[in-house]
C-alpha cells in the first residue's frame, strides 16, 4: 500500500523551466533517501539528483546548476526544480525512495510509475 507518484513533467521549449513533484502515500513512518532518475529512449537510466533524509545533495554533472531537489518531510514528498532546460534532458523521469514503513518498520524501496519530460529545440 506504499507507493509513490510523480507529476509535473510536459512539454517545453528549451530554455524553459518544469518542477517535478513525488509524493509518497501509505503506511509510512518515515523517508530516508530520496533520488530523481532519468531515462531516455536507448539510453541506461541515470541518477539525477538526491537528497538525504538530512538535506544534504548530490547532482549529475549534466544538471548541476540548473537542477534542484527539495523535500518536505511533512507532506512525504519531494520535487525536482528544472530550469534552463536542454533537448537532452528530454526523458522520462522517475522518484525513488528509501521508506521505513509503520507498524513493523520495514524497509522498502519504492519507484514511483514515471513522467515524461520532452524538452523541443
């Protein structure tokens, strides 16, 4: 009953600006580490950018200062700022999480379904 959804990916013209948002629902105790992931048409998917269960971050060279990730540890969620947008960032993009789940307090790994960024010249 844990899961994860993404939204806010579209369409843009390059140079735009888009923020992705990933909630988290369920019987959860807590998040730990968040990450955003990509994947493009042929390619391997790739981290993106993540964010501790402190706040601290880490960024993809390619996204670094024009990509930021946030979290709102009340709301279970998080989100993905993207500005200065490229053609190559076009891709679908995925939420994953580090979940402690009530009751028992297990340990899951979540991925959320996926939205489409596509990001024209």
């Amino acid at each position: 009953q844990v899961q994860l959804e993404e939204s806010g990916g579209g369409l843009v013209q390059a140079g735009g600006s888009l923020r992705l948002s990933c909630a988290a629902s369920g019987s959860i105790f807590s998040l730990n580490a968040i990450g955003w992931y990509r994947q493009a048409p042929g390619k391997q998917r790739e981290l993106v950018a993540a964010i501790t269960s402190g706040g601290s971050t880490n960024y993809t060279d390619s996204v670094k200062g024009r990509f930021t990730i946030f979290r709102d540890n009340a709301k279970s969620m998080a989100a993905l700022q993207m500005n200065s947008l490229k053609p190559e960032d076009t891709a679908v993009y995925y939420c994953n999480a580090d979940i402690i789940r009530t009751g028992g307090r297990s340990r899951l790994i979540a991925w959320g379904q996926g939205t489409q960024v596509t990001v024209s010249s």
